[in-house]
C-alpha cells in the first residue's frame, strides 16, 4: 500500500478569510492551491481525505492544540480498510448562530456504479460551538472494506459540501486502488 503523509496543520490551517480568499493555509501563513479534494470558496473550505488510520478517531479527537496527522491511501488490498473523512471550516452562521451544512456522497465502482449514491445528507447542523473558524469533521464517516466480491481498480469517491446559510456548494473528489 503506497501512502503519503497528511498534516492537517499544512491543509487545514485557518486564517479569517475575505469572500476571494481560500481557507486553506500552511503553517507560515501562505495560502494552499485548492486541489481536487481541498477547496474553498467565498470564505468557506472543506476537504476529503482516504486514510487507512484504524485509529482515526483517537487522532481527531484530541485537544485543538494538538494537530493529527493522517496517513492518505492511494491503494488498498482486498480485505483492507479505508475510512473516507470529509472537513470543513468557517461555516456561515444565522441570527441564531447555527450553521447547516450538507452533503452529497457518491463513490462510483470501477465498473461504474454507485457504491454510495446519497443526496443531501447532514453533515452538520444546529448551534456552532467554538470558534467558526475551527476544523470540523462532518457527520458521514464512511468505512470501506474491500470485500472479495468488489471490483478491482479505481474506486472514485465524489462528495459535495455545501454551506447552506453561506449558498456555497464545494465539488471535491479523491480516489483508491483497489488491489488484489
């Protein structure tokens, strides 16, 4: 399995953003390139990552000065796992300060259908605590095991997050390999 090192600290540092600027930060300040699967957009960001981390959730969940760092899978073994986590930062928030963001989540097959083809899914809605600016993991974690049965090849994992409040849709898109 081919992996990369993540740092959230390089993909998802916050600086206050201007409705032309991106989100996305590194730890010098300098501003991150959108790519397929980090973008932002009128002051919203949001971004996709495939980790093979079993222990994900021990990383995420740690005191906000404390920054996880993911693996990223470009590759996975039949019978190996993957947990596919969607971010974002700096929702718009009402009168009422709370935030809607939603999304769209599709992984398609190699052979071209769809393993997950969901529309309009909370990722996260109600009061926002803590600052908008902070990264937040959405609600769908979704887990992918590759099973005997399921095709070999490139599995493509499209999500759309959109910032209901802020009228912002971001189309980010990754994918694996899935070997034998």
């Amino acid at each position: 399995m081919r992996l990369s090192r993540l740092l959230l600290a390089l993909c998802f540092g916050f600086q206050p953003a201007t409705a032309a600027d991106t989100v996305w930060h590194d730890r010098d300040g300098k501003a991150i390139p959108d790519t397929e699967s980090r973008k932002s957009a009128n002051g919203f960001g949001a971004s996709l990552v495939v980790t093979p981390d079993e222990d994900w959730e021990a990383k995420w969940n740690t005191p906000p000065e404390t920054v996880p760092t993911f693996r990223e899978a470009r590759t996975v073994k039949r019978g190996g796992a993957v947990t596919i986590l969607i971010f974002f930062a700096n929702p718009k928030t009402d009168a009422r300060n709370t935030i809607n963001v939603r999304c769209d989540l599709r992984v398609l097959r190699p052979d071209g259908s769809f393993s997950i083809n969901a529309n309009d899914v909370v990722c996260m809605k109600g009061p926002l605590r803590g600052s908008p600016t902070s990264v937040r993991l959405a609600a769908p974690v979704l887990k992918f095991i590759g099973e005997p049965q399921d095709p070999l090849g490139e599995w493509r994992v499209m999500v759309s997050v959109k910032d209901v409040l802020r009228e912002t849709s971001l189309q980010l898109e990754t994918s694996f390999i899935l070997e034998p």
